[in-house]
C-alpha cells in the first residue's frame, strides 16, 4: 500500500515538474444545453517556473456576456443549490493553486458538474503545457 502512495505521489510530481512556463487555454467547443445553460466554459493556467501560478476558470456566452457578470443566473443557482458560480470559480481557481494537483481536488456540493468539467479542462491544458504547445484546445465536452 505505501509503495502504490509514494508512486502515486511522485507520479504527481514528476508531471508537475514537466510544466513549460506560459499561457495554456482549454475550451468546450460548444456550449453546454439544458435550461440556463448557454455557455461554453474556459479554463487559462499561467504556468511559471514549472508551476501554476494562475488558473481562472471562465463561462461566457456565444455573444460575450461573461457568466460572473450575469447577476440573475448567480442568484438563481445560490438559490437552487447553495452556491453560485462566483463562489465555485474562487474556491476551484484557489485549490488548484494551492495544491497543484488537480486530482487532489474534491467536487463542491452543488456544482459537482462545473467542478469535473473544470478537471477535464485544466488536464487538457495541463497537457498543452507539458507539450510546450500554448495554442488553445478545444474539447467536445459539455
């Protein structure tokens, strides 16, 4: 059991340590369907000295209206569920840093969805960064 822990962990490490200093984007191709749900989702990691230093996740829509500035779709989802996207974003955005693993970081209540669609953007642009590769990647992922 230790032996699979300490693998684990260096396997952790030695991908961090891979990280080529820059600006790495990863995108949903369209925007995700279903009742309030017109937006696509962006995630841009600043990598430097091998390290995330900066990481914001993003929705916006197809005419540029930025998902922390829609008032009334934050109200409804504290209402609904508790949170908001604000307060998602801040708490994802904060953990990754802090850790620097994003497998280490757990789903929120309430926002379950935005939180493993935000792992599965910030790997893509984890791999982007291992790649040295700073185009923006686009996932078919909803």
């Amino acid at each position: 059991m230790k032996k699979i822990f300490l693998f684990t962990l260096i396997l952790s490490t030695i991908s961090f340590s891979n990280l080529k200093d820059g600006t790495y984007i990863a995108e949903t191709l369209k925007e995700a369907t279903g009742p309030g749900k017109p937006w696509k989702t962006k995630v841009e990691l600043i990598i430097k000295e091998g390290k995330i230093s900066q990481s914001l996740i993003e929705g916006f829509k197809s005419n540029g209206e930025l998902k922390t500035n829609d008032t009334k779709y934050n109200e409804i989802w504290m209402k609904k569920s508790g949170t908001n996207f604000n307060k998602v974003r801040e708490k994802l955005n904060n953990e990754l840093i802090e850790s620097q693993n994003i497998d280490s970081i757990d789903s929120i209540a309430g926002a379950t969805e935005l939180t493993m669609l935000f792992k599965k953007l910030t790997k893509a642009a984890i791999k982007q960064s291992e790649l040295g590769d700073a185009t923006p990647i686009y996932l078919d992922i909803q």
